[in-house]
C-alpha cells in the first residue's frame, strides 16, 4: 500500500495495462507540455502540440517477452538503439517514423473513429487533478522565493 510506502524522494505511480491501445500493433506513450503560470489562481495551460513515442518492436502478450525492452518500453534514450527505430526526416510527414507529433496521432485517432477532443479534455482534467494534489508543495516551495 501506499501507505507503507517509506521513501526519502519521489516515487512515479503507475499502473501496467494488459490490454493497452496500440498503433499498428505497437505501445506508445505520449508527452504532454503543461505550463503552469499561477498556483493561486490556479492557471494552468496545456500545449497543442507534443509527442507520441513508439516502442520499436510490435506488442505480444507472451510471457516469453516481458523483458523485452523495445517492446514495452517507449522512452526514446531506448528505442533509439533499436535496429528497428525508425527516424523521420522529412518535416512534412508527421505520421512516420518511431515518434509522431500529437496532431499526427489525433489525424490517426479520428480515422479510427476515437473522440480525440473527449480523450484529450480527460488528459487535462487529469492534469488538473494532478497539479491540485501537489499544491500544498507547489506553495511551500514557491513562499522559499
């Protein structure tokens, strides 16, 4: 339990999904830029454009690859060592390659017929959140300026 937990720094909560969406059989993460310009009142602002990383092998529910990195894995200082990374060159194709733009991932998510307008507003309420249950640090940290 988090509870018991008894750290001297921060930890990362996550949860591993069995089942996780994939793009053409692959695990991706997205990175997501929110800047926040006043804790009281809270104004936060979440950047259109961003990221989406791809693992560079395709997904497979076999326990036989669990450790597999390039499998479960999305961090580019990873994948970029992959045999199969594939890096775009071209700035006019943004649906390419091992890394896509977040607007290159909305195009997808609507061909597929996924509400990326109700996906990303969750995306920011989730931020919000996020923000609000680290705001007794945020303030405490900013009165030491």
């Amino acid at each position: 339990r988090i509870q018991e937990l008894h750290t001297q720094h921060g930890v990362v909560v996550s949860k591993y999904l069995k089942n996780p969406l994939l793009i053409d059989g692959y695990k991706f993460d997205l990175r997501i830029y929110i800047a926040m310009t006043s804790l009281h009142p809270l104004k936060l602002y979440m950047f259109e454009e961003g990221l989406c990383r791809f693992a560079t092998v395709p997904y497979n529910k076999q326990t036989s690859e669990r450790d597999n990195v390039y499998m479960h894995l999305t961090n580019y200082s990873i994948n970029k060592n992959s045999k199969n990374f594939i890096r775009n060159d071209n700035p006019d194709v943004e649906n390419v390659g091992s890394k896509w733009s977040l607007t290159a991932l909305r195009h997808y998510l609507r061909s597929q017929h996924i509400n990326d307008t109700h996906l990303f507003n969750k995306i920011a309420d989730i931020a919000i959140k996020t923000i609000i249950s680290i705001e007794p640090y945020c303030k405490t940290t900013m009165d030491m300026f």
